[in-house]
C-alpha cells in the first residue's frame, strides 16, 4: 500500500515510544490522604479501602516516615474526632487530631507539604458541612466557624488549608481571617468545584461524616451541570484562592480539562474514595492490574490539564513511577 502517513511509526519501538511520549506523572505532583484519630497506638483498617488506615498521631509518625521515603512530598490531613457537636468546635481545637498531627509532621519532617482538609461535617453531630437551624445549612453563619477551622490549622503549621465545605464566599472569608491572624504566607487549595458524589461513600465510612438526615445537594455541585463550574473557580480566585481544586476526578476529566483551559491556574484533582475501592476491589479479585489500572488513571488525569494529584494511592504510585 502507498501510505504516506503512517501513525504506527511513532509506536514501532518502545525507546520510540518513550522518545515521543507526551504525559508524566511525577512523585512529586502527589498529594497523600491521612486519617487522623485521637488516642495513642491506633492503626484502625478502614474496612471500604483496604490498605487504607485511621491513625493516632504516634502511629502516623511512623506511617508518614514510610511515605515521606517514597519520595512523596505533601500530605492532606482528615480529622476523626472523638466528640461532636452542634457547630463542630472539634474543628479548631489546638488539641485536636488534625492539630496535633500538623505539630509532628513539622517538627519530624519539616519539608513536607501539609495540607488540612478544612472542613465541619466530620465535627458536626449532625454530619453537615455547615451550620443547621430548622433543618436548613446556614451559610454566611459557617463562614466564621470555618475560618477558625483555618487559622487554627495555620498555628498548628499547616502549609496549605483546603476548604472543602462548599459554602458561598468561605475562601474570601478565610483570606482575610488568615491574614489578620498574620498567616498571609498559608496557601488556600480551595475544592471549587466540588460536586455531589457518590464515590464519597467510602470516605464517610472512614471520617464518620455521613450526613444524619437529607444529603449535600444544596451546597455540593448537581452532576448534570458544567456551567456552574466556572462560576464557582472565578469566584474562588476572585476571593483569593492560590490553587483549585476539581473532585472528584475519574468521572470529571472533561471538568478538569474545562477548569484548565480556562483559567491560568493550579490545578489539583482529587481521585475520591469511591474510585480507590472501586480500582481495589477489582484487583483484590485479579480482575485488573493494579499498577497499570492506577497509572492510567493518573496519567489520564495529568493529561486532562491536573498538575497535582491526590490520591490514595500515592505511596504505592510512587514505587512504581520510581520501578519505571
Ligand atoms: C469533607 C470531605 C469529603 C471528602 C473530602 N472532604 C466528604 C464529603 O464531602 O462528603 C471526600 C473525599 C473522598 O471521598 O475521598 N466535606
């Protein structure tokens, strides 16, 4: 055949193949999720995510030793507290888990990135990312609870806070608190676009943070909808957010991609829970490779405009981005 154009000479050879290839997901572009429990000696199996564990802070020094030599760089820290209540003040405790976990992690591995997922639903009684009266999750009334939330993280030596509550005008709220507080060098990762999943299951399990009555539908985004995602990241930079964040990932490559054509901006996605059980179930069974299964997937998100990553499975990706 008279072929001009043949595309199969850019794969003809594997060293062809590594010459041209386009996408890389580094060690560094990956963020780490951490259970933290109160209470000494816990390593508690979260029984959705096999592999994934709820730490006390002594047994997470440890854990963080391991991940820190994986050459993995940041870290995102979840609270499970012991008490809860109406408004979540386990949230900003200078003595909560998240706290606590935040003083070790500078004092032990001082150049790691941490992350405090910023937040009130794992606090709260009543499992709600906000304030509720009658029924109803109250808005600009959170603001001022999530950004104590904030600033507290911020003195206990949290790099970076990630508000993931999804309430209206909380990253303009928490700049300004940060900086009074004379936090102004604390980045803010904000979750813009945060829709209303169902690949959070596993998560709620792990932080104890399913909602007791109605579900997140009047704050976390309807996944029918895309015009509202660029409402919400050019509200958050307007308000001074230093890196966006699109969750969950797997489902939403076309949101991310959107998110990153548009705006000249840092941009995170987070893999959720759910898409880890899902990846880990199927290999548990041998029904998939795991490591090729993972790696596509991170690929495809670096690919689709994502320049970190969060995962849950960050220590292991790290050994195999290293094994080649
Ligand atoms: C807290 C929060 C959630 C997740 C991250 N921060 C749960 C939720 O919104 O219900 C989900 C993360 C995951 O599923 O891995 N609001």
């Amino acid at each position: 055949m008279e072929l001009i154009r043949r595309p199969r000479r850019l794969r003809r050879s594997s060293a062809v193949r590594e010459l041209v290839h386009e996408t890389d997901v580094r060690v560094t572009d990956l963020i780490y999720p951490v259970f933290v429990v109160e209470g000494e000696k816990v390593k508690e199996p979260v029984p959705s995510m096999p592999g994934i564990y709820r730490y006390s802070v002594d047994m997470l020094k440890i854990h963080l030793k391991e991940v820190w030599e994986t050459g993995i760089r940041s870290v995102i820290f979840f609270g499970v507290p012991d008490h809860k209540d109406a408004c979540g003040s386990g949230a900003w405790d200078e003595h909560g888990a998240v706290q606590s976990a935040l003083r070790m992690a500078k004092e032990c591995f001082p150049d790691l990135i941490c992350i405090a997922d910023i937040c009130l639903c794992e606090y709260t009684d009543h499992g709600h990312c906000g304030i509720v009266r009658d029924g109803k999750i109250l808005n600009d009334e959170t603001l001022a609870y999530l950004s104590k939330a904030a600033v507290s993280c911020a003195g206990a030596g949290a790099d970076i806070v990630a508000p993931s509550d999804m309430m209206d005008g909380r990253i303009g709220h928490m700049r300004r608190s940060l900086d009074e507080a004379g936090y102004e060098d604390t980045l803010i990762m904000a979750y813009s676009v945060k829709y209303a999943s169902a690949f959070y299951g596993p998560f709620r399990e792990a932080a104890d943070s399913a909602p007791a009555f109605g579900d997140r539908k009047t704050y976390q985004m309807d996944w029918r909808n895309k015009k509202e995602v660029i409402v919400e990241t050019q509200l958050d930079i307007e308000e001074g957010a230093d890196i966006i964040m699109v969750k969950p990932a797997m489902a939403y490559l076309d949101i991310v991609k959107t998110v990153s054509d548009r705006f000249e901006f840092p941009i995170c996605t987070y893999s959720v829970s759910g898409e880890y059980s899902m990846i880990k179930a199927a290999a548990l069974n041998g029904w998939v490779d795991e490591k090729a299964v993972v790696m596509e997937s991170l690929t495809a998100m670096k690919r689709a405009g994502a320049g970190m990553l969060i995962t849950y499975y960050a220590p292991q990706a790290a050994r195999w981005i290293r094994e080649g």
